[in-house]
C-alpha cells in the first residue's frame, strides 16, 4: 500500500543567492539522504533515487536535469531525471524517488519525468526508468492522472524513436505499472520489485482476494508466468549491469549507427562439437544453445524471458562483431514447439529488433504449433498471426536456417522465405514439409494402411520413403525456397558473408 | 513432498523409474510423447521416487503432476 501522508520535508527554502549555491547544494542531497532513511518498506532497497541513477552511468557522467524542482518549498519533485553515458554513449535516465510520497507520481513529478522523455526522444537518446513508485499521488487528484497520461503518451510516441527500458526496483503499482508496459524491457529485482494494477489491500477491499504482494506482482509471476518483465535479476547492481549490456547490442536511435565490436571467433570446442550435435532423429531432444555457441561469436550475449514460454529463446548476441537478435526453437523445453505465449514473445522480439534495425537471426528447429482445446482457447491463430506480422513487417536483414525440422504453419512463422527472408538455408540432414513424416503418410495413405496387415510396418516403410522423397530440403532448394542445403559447419560463414553483403559492410 | 509435472499436454509414453528408486536434479523419471517430439521429463530435486501417479499411454495435461518425489532433507 503506498504510503501518502508522509508530511513533507520543509526545513529549509532555496535561496537565489548565488554565493549560497555550495550551501544550497549540501542542503538538497542531505535532505535526500534523510527521507531516504525513513523509506518503507526498506527491504533489500539501499541506494536512494539519485544513487541508482549514478550507478547505472559511466562513473562520474551523470548530470541531474533539474535538481531543485519541487512540488512545494523543500518537498523534491519526487524523481531524479538527467542523463549520462553507458560505455561512452548518452543515455537518459528517470528514477522515482521513493523518499518522496513512495515515489507517487503528482503534476510535478510528471512534468519532470515528460520533459526528460522530451529531451530523450528529440535528441534520439535511449531512456532507462528506474521505477519505485505507488502511482498516482492521489493528494495531486485528476492533475496527476493527466500527468500520468501524459507520460503514457510519451512512452508511446517513444516507441518509434529510441529504446526504452524500464526497471523495477520496488513496489510499482498503477501507473508505475503502466508505464513499463509501453516501453522495450523490463527487468525486475526479485523479491524487491513488484508490478500490479493496485496494491494487496486495496484488492482485497475490491474482491476479498487475499494475497502478498509478490503473489500479484513479483518477479517470478512476471518473468515466467504473465510475461509482463523480460528479466528477473537478484540485486540493483546486477539490474543496471543488465541495462547496460542490453543498450550496448542497441542503437541509440532508430536510424542510429549498430554498435559494432570487433568480430570474435566462435567457441572452438563448439564448433567442432557442430556437426554432430542435433540428434538425427527428429525426435530426440537436444539444447539449441550450445548449436548457437558453435555459429554466433564468443562472447557476451543478453537472453530476455528465458524462463517464459522456454521452448523459443530470444536473446541479443553478435556475430562476426554485428549485434544481432537471435530468434531459436528450443527443443530442450516443450520439444521446442509455438504456442500461444511462444508466438507472444517471438513476435514481440522480431518486431522490436525491427523497429531498430538490428539483423534477425533465425535458428529453426519446430515440430509445429501445438494444437488442441488449451491453445485454441487462448488464442493461438491470432498469436501465431503476429509473429507472421512482425517478420513481414521487419526490413533489417533477416537470415534462417533449418537446422532439423520444420514443419507446416510453424515452418511459414518461423523466418521463412514467404515471408521475406533475405537468405535461407537448410542442414543437410533436414526435413522441411507440410507436417511429419508419421503423421503425413497417416493421412495420405489411410486406406492402406487400415487394410494392411501390419499397419505399423507398413507405416514405418512409407514414413521412411516420404521423409527421403518428399521433406529432405533438397526439394526445397530445387523449387528456390531454400537458398542452398549447407553443412552445419558452414553456418557461421553464410550469415557473415549475407549479412556484409547485406549491410553494405557496415554495421546495418 | 515435490510433484514432477508435465510440461506439455502430452501422453507418458516411458516411465523409467520406479517407487523407491534414488534420485536428483537432472535424472530423466519419464518420457513424454507430444508433437512426435520424445520430451524427458527430470527430476529438479533430489529425493526417493514415491507415488507413480499416471500409467503408461495416459494423456496429461499441462501442470498435471506425474510423479511424486519423497525430497531428501538436506540434499
């Protein structure tokens, strides 16, 4: 429940005095300090709002935006905005300010936060929100909804224009909550950060539910069952430090220059492991990361919702020094298949690294879309038709490889050349087709089979000769679908040589 | 006492432990077939293999529990 009638502080007024301004200073960030002490729930929070905007900045590189504003005389305006550089490049920066009201956006507070989404999005700079907030201040009444509206449009006309991230550092509730939800990423501290419409005691006023916080906002509600947050991290250090890897795979801008690194070979070991990784049979599981570490460069890579719909993994990496989003079937969760909360995430992702240019990877490895009452029920076609929307919609480069199995709706969803692919390859060893072998010979030979004698005999003899006449890829080739069949170990090669090619030799 | 759910709507196709067996984090307790995809189902805990909870060929939905696990104290 956010805390509102904390009284404000007013022990000292600023003077316009120049020769006072040390003075005035001193007074400002003790005052900080002291209501930070008084913060409740403390919990796991140690560093006060301009701490944390300081720490998320390159050393000594943050300048605070307008420190003294206030909503009244020695009150703070209730966050600290400014901005400073993350490896060298400038980003701005918001963090509510908890000691003031819990943080609970009023007109002033609103203003401050609007006009550093202004400088943001007119100078093309990313935009990190450090969250701490009970919402709107209610004292503030219909002004601090229509600041909060205001900062919802600005989240949104940022959408467009540069990265945002929001990070959620305590208890978030309403437009705190909000706001996070119309930005790129969201990275929770677990145990420490919660989202939610309202607060535990006013949802047991409304529906007599009773339940903590951390049950209807915490971070693992958010990272593995709603998908709300992206990333469940255990500390603020290791939140910031999870900030600025993401912005470094990340143009400033839309239209901004890729951080390009110098090229790292992928890992050795990985590599050579590559050729016989995938279990031939196409039923057998395997980890699709350690397929990655034998394509992409060795070196750090940034995974979003991975304990969210597992069986695709989504994460920013680079290869030949281009930052990349890959996009992989994971057979090792859920046999790898798209389902509703899989389209959901995978859609989300191509469109974002759409919308700033970066190259989209695709590893396919899909046994289909699950069907049945469950999916069908929570919406499958229409999830499964965003992910279709989202590759179309996505100029940057696009390169897949079908590195087992692809097969029917899952196939078309996953990259594939219909939907505009700049380069697509297929594993020697693959098979692409409307569905699988069993299932396909099931339909197409019904009659026989129900006469047979040994139906399972015969089954397995025609699957066998479907799966070596009608899904090898060299079919697919020959019709122009795929590009070229290629050996795994040529992987890495192909995409650097599509995606120079692509990017003119630059980044893209 | 921790319950090994299935992770898919699937049918249990091999059950490779039985009541009583030892076993820890990683140990494959089952295999599940959906999507002609053979999905291990592992143990996350260690602990002694309790109530086999499902037969052979039986459909389980998503979250549906499979196996029981007797978790070792302290392990």
């Amino acid at each position: 429940m956010p805390k509102l009638d904390r009284p404000a502080v007013a022990d000292a007024t600023v003077s316009t005095d120049p020769h006072e301004l040390p003075d005035q200073r001193a007074i400002l960030a003790e005052r900080r300090t002291s209501r930070f002490a008084r913060v409740e729930p403390k919990g796991k929070r140690v560093y006060t709002a301009r701490e944390r905007a300081e720490m998320l900045v390159d050393p000594g590189s943050f300048v605070e935006m307008t420190p003294m504003r206030s909503a009244s005389p020695g009150a703070g305006s209730g966050v600290v905005s400014g901005w400073g550089t993350t490896d060298g490049h400038s980003v701005v920066v918001v963090s509510h300010d908890a000691a003031v009201a819990s943080g609970a956006i009023g007109a002033v507070m609103a203003e401050a936060i609007q006009k550093a989404q202004r400088f943001a999005i007119d100078k093309g700079y990313p935009i990190v929100y450090i969250n701490d907030s009970g919402g709107a201040r209610i004292h503030d009444g219909i002004f601090a909804l229509h600041g909060c509206g205001g900062i919802f449009a600005l989240n949104i006309e940022a959408q467009s224009r540069i990265p945002q991230i929001s990070l959620i550092l305590g208890p978030c509730a309403g437009a705190a909550a909000y706001s996070p939800a119309l930005t790129d990423w969201t990275i929770m501290v677990k145990e420490q950060g919660q989202m939610f419409l309202t607060g535990p005691d006013i949802v047991k006023a409304a529906t007599g539910e009773d339940a903590s916080a951390e049950d209807i906002g915490g971070s693992q509600l958010h990272t593995k069952v709603s998908g709300v947050a992206h990333l469940e991290v255990d500390s603020e250090e290791e939140a910031f430090h999870a900030t600025r890897l993401l912005l470094s795979f990340l143009p400033t801008h839309k239209g901004g220059a890729q951080k390009r690194h110098d090229p790292v070979p992928a890992n050795p070991h990985s590599v050579e492991a590559l050729p016989t990784l995938v279990p031939e049979k196409s039923s057998i599981v395997f980890d699709m990361n350690k397929l990655l570490d034998g394509v992409l460069d060795n070196g750090a890579r940034l995974e979003l919702m991975p304990e969210h719909a597992p069986s695709i993994l989504t994460l920013f990496a680079r290869i030949d020094g281009h930052a990349v989003g890959v996009l992989a079937n994971q057979p090792n969760a859920r046999g790898g298949i798209l389902d509703s909360k899989a389209s959901v995430k995978a859609a989300r992702f191509v469109e974002f690294c759409g919308r700033f240019d970066l190259p989209v990877l695709t590893f396919v490895d899909v046994p289909g879309f699950l069907p049945g009452t469950v999916e069908e029920g929570r919406g499958v076609i229409t999830h499964g038709a965003k992910l279709l929307k989202a590759y179309v919609d996505t100029k940057s480069p696009k390169l897949t490889v079908v590195v087992r199995k692809s097969y029917g709706g899952a196939y078309i969803a996953m990259g594939s050349a219909s939907l505009g692919a700049h380069a697509n390859w297929a594993w020697a060893n693959s098979e692409i087709a409307v569905m699988g072998p069993g299932g396909a010979v099931a339909l197409l030979h019904r009659r026989a089979l129900k006469e047979a004698e040994e139906p399972t005999v015969l089954r397995d003899e025609l699957a066998a000769v479907y799966r070596e006449e009608v899904a090898r890829p060299y079919l697919a080739a020959e019709a122009g679908i795929v590009d070229d069949v290629i050996l795994p170990e040529e992987t890495r090669d192909r995409m650097i040589a599509a995606l120079r090619m692509l990017t003119h030799g630059q980044g893209s | 006492m921790h319950l090994a759910r299935a992770e898919i709507v699937s049918n249990v196709w091999k059950i490779e432990v039985r009541e009583g067996d030892q076993v820890g984090p990683g140990d494959v307790l089952a295999v599940l077939e959906s999507m002609k995809m053979e999905i291990p189902l592992v143990a996350s805990v260690h602990g002694h293999v309790g109530k086999i909870l499902v037969e052979l060929g039986q459909i389980v939905q998503e979250g549906d529990p499979v196996i029981e696990i007797d978790e070792t104290a302290g392990a």
